[in-house]
C-alpha cells in the first residue's frame, strides 16, 4: 500500500527546485519550513490513510450512468467531501475568495500525493483548480463574485470543455455555438466529448468552461470565446436555481482511471425546459477564449506531470516491496539461507533502480517547473522566470508521463506472472498512466510546444542559459571529489554537451525554416532534455547538505542514472541531429 | 480491422528466414513455394475473417467459471472446432499420428497470425502443440499411441502444470506430489497456478503436463519429474472414461487475454470419487521431468515471442489505418486542402515507422530462430543449427515481446484520446501483450540464459560466427551502391561492433568467474543483440530481390531503423560493459 514520501517530496521541494532558498531569501514572506513541513505531513496522512484506500474500488467499480446521473464508487463521495473539508481545495487560491494563497509548488507536492493515492479521484479537484486559475485571471468581477468562492472551497466543482469529436489536438475546427443574448448573457449549443468529471454527485454544482464559437467569428483558433456555463444556474444571492440546459449523455469505457467520469456532454439540446440553449457567462473577451484557456491549460499540463510522478512513485514503491518479499532461486552472490529476495538478482535491481531515478528525476523536473512559476510571481525578474516556467512545462509534462508508463509497466515486469493479475494493483497503475502521455496535448504536441515556441524565447538566450547552470552542477560534482559519484561529472558534461549540440542544431533548423527536419527531432529531443535534468537534479540533490542521513543513497542513485540511463543521451542527440533524412525518405510506407 | 500480411510474411519467411535457400537445396523434400504460399494464404483468410472477428467479445467477455465448467466467449467453442477442422494443429506434427510434418517455421507463421487475430484463442493450440512435442518426444509408445492423434487433431488440448504460488521461475522448489502405484501408473496431488486453457468447453479432453516430486526424489530441479493427467480417463478403446481427481477451482482475473482460461488447478482432492490422487502417467524418466519440460518450453519460447510479433502487427496495422484517416492541424509541407492526416506530422510518422520496424525486426529474428530448428533436424551440421536456434531463442522470445508492448504502446499514443478508449481497441493490444514479456521465462530469465548459456556455446566460437554473419550483411549493403541505405552500412558497422565489443567483454566476465557483473548488463545486451538484428535483417530484406515491387519501401524502413532506431546500440553497450559497478553500489537503496 502507498505511504506518501513526505521527507522525499520536502527535500526535493527545497533542496533540488529551488524553494528553500527562495524561502531563505524572504520572496515567500513569513513562511517558514515549519509550516510546508506540516501541510506536507497532513497531505501525506490524507493521501496514505484516506484516499489510497479507496483506489482499488474506484477502478473496479468505475463511475456509473444511471438514469442520466453519474454516481462515484462506493466511499468516493463521502471521500471528497472530508477532503474539501481539510480545505486542499484552496491551497493555493486568493485569499479574497476563501484561498491559502500558497506557493503554487506546495500544492503541487500535494497533487503528487492525491494522484499517488488515486489518480482517477485527483482529477475532480486537478480540474476545479484549473477553472478557478481561468475565472480569477480572467472572469468579471461579478463572474469572480458569484462563483469563486464555492469552486475554491470545492463545493463546487469545475470542468474543462474543449474536444469535440473532429476537434482534438486541432481546437481551431472546433463547432460549439455560442449566441448572444441581450442581457449579456450567452446561449451555448453543442456536444464536447472527454469531459473529465463532467457530470457526478459529489458535488452541489459543476462550473462547466466551455470553448464555443460565435456566429461572426473569424475562422480558426482567433474566432474561440470561452464561456462559463453552471450545471445548476446560481441565483443573485448565491443559491442554486434551475438546471441548466446541459447534461452528460454517456460515459467512456477506459483503459484506466475508471474512478473519474469521462463524459460527453450535450449543450442546448432542451432536455430541461421549452427554451433551447445552456446560459452561459463570458470569461475574458470574445474570440480570445483560447488565451484564457491556455491559462488552465499550462497549469494542466503540469498538473497531468504530476500524475506521471505520483504514479511512478506508487508504482516504485510496490515493486520494491514485492521484490523484498518474494524469494526465487540464488542471486550471483547471495549468502542468504534458501532463496533469495528477488530484489537480489541483478536485473530486477536494475529494473528498481530505473523506477526510483526516473520517478525522482520527473519529480525535479516538476517541481523545479512549479518553483518557476512561483518565482515568476514573486522575484524580481519576472519574464526569466515565465520563460524558465514555459520551458520547463511541456519537458515536466512529457517526460514525467513517459516516465510514469514506463515506470508502472517495470512494475508490472517486477512482480512477474502476479503482476498481471488485476487484484494484486500493479496492472492499474499501467492502465490508469497510459492516458497521461495523451491527454492536456498528447507529448508529440508537448514536444511541437518546446521546440517550436519556447526553444525561441529570448532569441534561445533562455534555454542556453539553463544549459549553463546545468553545467554548473556538472562542475559541482567534479569540486565535490565525492568518490560515491564514480563518473557522475563526466557522464553529466557529456549528457549536457548532447544537449547542448542538438539544441544549437534545433535553433539553427528553426532559423533556416527547415521546420520538419527540426519536428523531426522533436520528441527525441524532449527526452534527452528531460533526461539530462534528470541526472543533473539527481546530482543537484546528491549535493545538497539537507543533514537528513540520506545523502549516500541519493549519491548512488545518481551515479547510477549518470553512468547506466544517460547513456541514451547520445542516441537521442543522434536522432534528432541526423534522423531526419531517414524518416522523410520512409514516409512512402504511411501513405 | 487486422489483416493477414500474408506476402509479407511469405517474404520474410523466404528471403530473410533463410527458408527460400533451403527449400532451394532440397533440404525441404518436395515442398515448393506454391504449397508454402498456399498454406499461409488459407491461414491468414482464417485468422482475417474468423479468428479476428471474434477477439473483441473474448475479450469483453472473458472466459467464466460456472458451478465449476469454464464457458468460453460467445462464438469461440465453434470457431475452435471450425479451427481444428482446417487441420490447422497439426501443421507440424508427426505423419503417423494424423499431423502434417511441415516444416516448424510454416507453423510459426501461421501461429503469428492466429495470434494476431486474438492472441487469447490462439494460446489454447500454442500449449496443445507444445504437449504434443513433449509426448511425442519423451512419451513412452504406449502414452504416444493412446493420446497423441487426438492431441494433433485438436480434439483434446493440452496444458503445462508447472507453477504454484511459491514457485515460478525457481521451478526446484516446487511442492506437487506424486505417488507410485503398483499398475505403474501414478496419483498426484497438489495445486498449480496460472494454467492457461487448464479447464474449458471447447474440447472433448484435456491433457495436463504436470511437473511434481516423488517422495524418494532428490532436492531441487533433479527431483522433479513429469506426468501426463487427463481431465477424463482414457479406455484402451480410445472412449473417455470416468473424470479423473482434478479441476479448476478459480479463474485468474487479468489485464489482457481475458478469453483465454487462466486456472488454478487441483489435483487429487477427491472431489471426483472416493478414492483421492489425480491418475497420471510418466513420460520420460522419473526425475527427468525438467528436461522433458524444456521440449516443450523452448518451442513455447518462441511461440510466446510469435505473440509480441503478431500483437506488434496487428497494433501497427490499427494505428496506421487511423493515422490515414484521422485528420488534425497542417504538418510542415503539407499541400492539401484542410487538415493533415496526422500521419503527416513527423513525430507522428516517427512513431508508425519506429512499430513498422519493430514488428518487422521481431519477425524476421522469430522466423530465423524457427528456420534454425528446421534446419537442426534437416541440415547436414545439426549441432550448429541446435546452436544457432538456442542463441536465438531467447532473443527472439525478449525482443518480441518488448516490442509487442511497445508497439502497442505506440499505437495507443498515436490514436489520442480514442486509444484510451476501450471501444476503440488499440488498448486491448497493450493489455494483452503485456503477458508476454513474463510467462514462458521473464524477459530476465531470457537474458540469463543468453548470457550465461547461450554465449558459451563452442566456446563462444558460435555467437563469433553470427556475428561474421551479420557482417557480410554490412558489407552486402556497401556493396550494393543503392542510394537509399543512405548511412545504413555505416551504422550497421558501428552497431555490429557494438554488439561485438559487448559479447567479448560478457565472455571474459564469464570466464573470470564475474557473473554478477555479466548479469548486471544481460538485459541491455539482449536488447542490443535484438537491435543489431533487426538492422541486418531489415538490410537483409532490402538486399533481396524478391520481384515483388516493394523493394524501394523495405530499403526506406531499413535506413530509417539504422539511422534512428540504431543509434541505441553504443548505449546499450556501454550500460554491458560500464554499468555494474554502479548498478552494485546504487543497491543500497534497494534493502
């Protein structure tokens, strides 16, 4: 069963993303170790006793449709409910509207612990914490007024509403129509599939946001306006009124997450009165709907990285304590009585080995891509910081869902012919992380994202600036003579100097508008840029002095990423340098 | 909706297999390439329009116990007789009891397809083949005449009994028992788990191998011997007798293959009759059980790496279909009107090619191994074949079934948000495949015993002599000036010599008496064996001048994985031959 790694997370969050100096230097005011130390231990507390106990019937139940309501798993809703009442709802919401204001990475710790204990039930408030960043940033005050302060505390939730059947990757094609009506309000028609807790009964009112097109709109991504459209229309003084004219037509059957109701919802079709058309509010400006979305939509994607942690976290940890337990035949060395734990045998430690640098490095990358944003919020240099945020969040997002199939199908390898059982849980964490490399922009999109767009910012002074504290870290272990990191210094210079090539050769591509040599590359690059930071905050952490007895292992466990997983740095710079003739001469085979 | 590959896989089996050339010496007797052609073409419309049609309510249905009798899916009890009736199980049996004595490698392609078309159904022949090899082959006259032309027909099907809860790859410490009787016949008693097709409707009788221990036998795998156990007594006139003292007591509740019975079994409880003990037969000799297990382990090795290659297929054909159609966004350079298909977009196309060149690799390396086998009971120098045909099987197990799941994997991520969807059917590939890398030997094992068994063979002289092999493949590739290889030779040289360097270096490793650091690197060497083979054979493919058309395609998919997919290989070799000692002090972390 999980146990939430609350020392793990609190040192990553200080010592490799960068919080506690941040704490140190006064940027968080008077927050003080103590205190994330304690929201860390109770999160963990609720994640380990209260949610992960509920997992296994969630997937083995599911959410179900019945005479057009959803009903949760058995426990789920009497789950959410404590949980808002602990108040994670609003960690990191305003104050004015019932919020903790935290730093963004404290709740992000959190999340990793949420989605540990059960992916399928995070993903309610991963959602409501997106629309609750779209309405504050950009809703009305009136909007903010009415609706803010029940989605924070989490008696309301929130839902995201953007794919249509033909409009995926693609939201440019999109059909929903909006209309407008004299009183300022809108009447939203049309049908979005995928909609993650879209219709359900944990909560008293769902706050749908929803893409729509206007009539006069311009074509494509220009001509999207986004609207806020409640399941329940909220009267002047804040009670529930009538139903709106919404309503989820069906649930998907998955391959995972089974706990969290993925609907396809139909706007305006009259079900709930004469009057076609669902009431919906507009949230920014007409036909800017896609800015505000890309609002949520950054904070998702890192969110949806989080998933790929806590997964791989989970995973990990049930591994390693089957690998402990189950004795078979003699490992090469073994001077034990019988058999020996498996966790012997060579190959399954390197197989738990693989598990633990890859959740440990996915979860720098994320949290050092959290600490970003809050320190572009609160430092001085605001636009490095975005521009190390927008950087680091498509690289947080692929990398560390990869990192959680990966992780989770090692898991499953570990606990061999039990592993495909379904009773024994390592097959869900399989199923449930396979939709996290696909969904919030599948990691093809992630890797168009950070080649394209943020490879570019600052004219790439952003990202060659990155690579050069990178190298620093390399100098870190050389100075250190720490002999516990074998070749670590050499292994990171040359993982950083593939970095370093393939992004110079990447830049170079975009400036000559060679683009789909450089797409090519695009997602080998992704990861080599994703493996890189994982060796360099692995030797970051391996460095840091946090006095808390562990340094040896997290020194091994970097060497062991440096000298055995960054290996394939080479590889992947070689594609991304050289792959691209090959694969366009190939493309006769897909036509 | 999966379709035979037929020509494709006629081609492999011919121009890359090795099969063509044999078939040309003679070595095959009369059989021509028309009744080749013919044989594989019936199978693949069977698997196409019979077997396939059926996988997706085997897998929604699962098989089920009721008050004790397996149900198998709706449909599947009259597609398995229509099956046996095609004479389809016995492709390869002896002539004198009702099988054809084709060669194993027409078997092999044939079971690619079935198992394509659901890999679920096609596991009950693969372990009914397996029992027939093994009665055949150890099975007293008297055991071969009562039993084996039922078997090779398929109106009975056959089981291996070997695991139990404590005893999977360590077979040694197994606990069944078995007593003599004074008829010379046995009683057996004890309980397996994970018997696949253990109990089900479909057959008149069942045959169980079942591994157990006499009481006087000696520790360990020198103690275990084998039992033939039919679920129904057999009179000497052939008619089913009285049920014998077995039978399934649960169904195993799994990822994938849910069509396919996954049993526990008990023996010799008494539920069948007053008088307690399973009746069993010897085959071979007492305490020789293991051996006798191998005949038919090595032959389901291979079997097992057919299912990574078919689920590789059949996940590739699926993906690619819907990369056709499904259109999203403008790729670079598109000229159409509207939306690409995504298969347009490079890293969508970088994923389809990376499944083509997996499935094809995996191919050719299983045909080869099967080719090996045929040749080691036809060619004049037995023992290199029996050689090359061990080297090769563990690969050819490993490397499928990695790339089944990877591929799966692939065609998952390629479908967006449609492949988590279970409606869709590219999930099913995942959940299935992912069996393969365990049962039949892990991966792991597989490595072991290419490490420490396969590459000791003659001395070594055996694995040099391949890799001469793959060498004059290189060098065919030179040689032939075609502009398309592009870098291939070069790559395949430096990929070659990868693999060279790393088998030297586990050689001397051996020889020194280093076998924990040998193991530490097994599995990146079994890899990087599988890679460089994929390359050569791939050149292979595109050197052979079938008169088939599609030369230019198979050159294209050739540099594609050199330039690309082999890039990996200097990682892999250097994780062999560097990434022990890390892996050993990194341990620590696993206590």
């Amino acid at each position: 069963m999980y146990k939430a790694p609350v020392e793990e997370i609190a040192f990553t969050l200080k010592h490799v993303a960068g919080m506690g100096e941040a704490m140190s230097n006064g940027l968080f005011g008077d927050l003080g170790d103590d205190l994330v130390d304690a929201i860390l231990a109770e999160a963990g507390r609720f994640a380990t006793e209260e949610v992960a106990p509920l997992a296994e019937i969630g997937d083995r139940q599911g959410a179900r449709l019945v005479d057009g309501e959803v009903r949760l798993p058995d426990g789920w809703r009497d789950l959410y409910r404590d949980w808002i009442a602990g108040g994670w709802n609003g960690l990191t919401a305003p104050e004015a509207f019932g919020g903790q204001a935290l730093p963004h990475i404290v709740n992000v710790a959190a999340l990793e612990m949420w989605n540990s204990g059960s992916m399928a039930f995070a993903l309610a408030p991963t959602l409501t914490m997106g629309a609750i960043e779209a309405v504050s940033t950009h809703g009305s005050a009136a909007l903010k007024e009415k609706y803010l302060e029940k989605m924070v505390s989490g008696e309301w939730t929130g839902t995201m509403n953007l794919t249509e059947p033909h409009a995926g990757s693609d939201l440019g094609v999109l059909k929903a129509r909006a209309e407008r009506m004299p009183d300022g309000s809108y009447r939203i028609f049309g049908q979005k599939i995928f909609i993650t807790w879209g219709e359900h009964d944990a909560a008293d009112n769902i706050i749908h946001l929803v893409l729509a097109r206007l009539a006069d709109a311009p074509a494509g991504t220009r001509g999207i306006s986004l609207f806020l459209v409640p399941k329940f229309l909220v009267n002047d003084d804040g009670s529930l009124g009538p139903r709106n004219d919404l309503f989820c037509h069906s649930l998907e059957h998955k391959l995972g997450i089974h706990g969290s109701p993925t609907c396809t919802m139909i706007y305006g079709d009259g079900r709930f009165g004469e009057e076609k058309g669902a009431i919906g509010w507009l949230v920014g400006e007409e036909n800017k709907g896609l800015a505000c979305m890309f609002t949520m939509m950054n904070n998702a994607r890192l969110a949806v990285g989080m998933q790929g942690v806590a997964i791989a976290e989970a995973a990990t940890q049930k591994a390693l304590a089957y690998a402990r337990e189950r004795t078979q035949g003699k490992a090469p060395g073994w001077a034990g009585t019988g058999m020996s734990p498996i966790a012997e045998h060579p190959d399954v430690a390197r197989m738990l080995l693989t598990m633990k640098a890859l959740t440990q490095g996915s979860r720098a990358i994320s949290y050092a891509c959290a600490h970003a944003i809050d320190m572009s919020r609160r430092a001085g240099d605001s636009r490095h910081w975005q521009e190390r945020a927008a950087l680091l969040t498509p690289i947080a997002k692929s990398f560390s869902t990869d990192a959680g199939v990966e992780v989770a199908s090692l898991g499953i390898q570990v606990h061999g012919g039990m592993g495909f059982i379904e009773e024994t849980g390592a097959a869900r964490y399989l199923r449930d992380a396979r939709i996290a490399p696909i969904y919030e922009g599948t990691n093809g999109i992630q890797a168009i994202d950070l080649v394209t767009r943020k490879l570019p910012l600052s004219d790439g002074d952003q990202v060659k600036g990155f690579i050069a504290e990178l190298k620093e870290i390399a100098d870190g272990v050389r100075r250190s003579n720490l002999d516990g990191f074998g070749e670590t210094a050499a292994r990171l210079d040359a993982a950083i100097a593939d970095l370093e090539q393939a992004t110079a050769w990447l830049l170079k591509a975009l400036a000559d508008d060679r683009t789909a040599e450089a797409l090519a590359g695009a997602t080998p690059y992704q990861r080599l840029f994703g493996l890189v930071l994982t060796g360099c905050y692995l030797a970051k952490g391996g460095l840091a002095e946090s006095g808390d007895g562990k340094g040896e292992g997290r020194i091994a466990l970097c060497r062991f990423a440096a000298e055995n997983l960054l290996a394939e740095t080479a590889a992947l710079r070689d594609r991304v340098v050289n792959g691209a003739a090959s694969l366009a001469a190939a493309r006769i085979l897909l036509a």
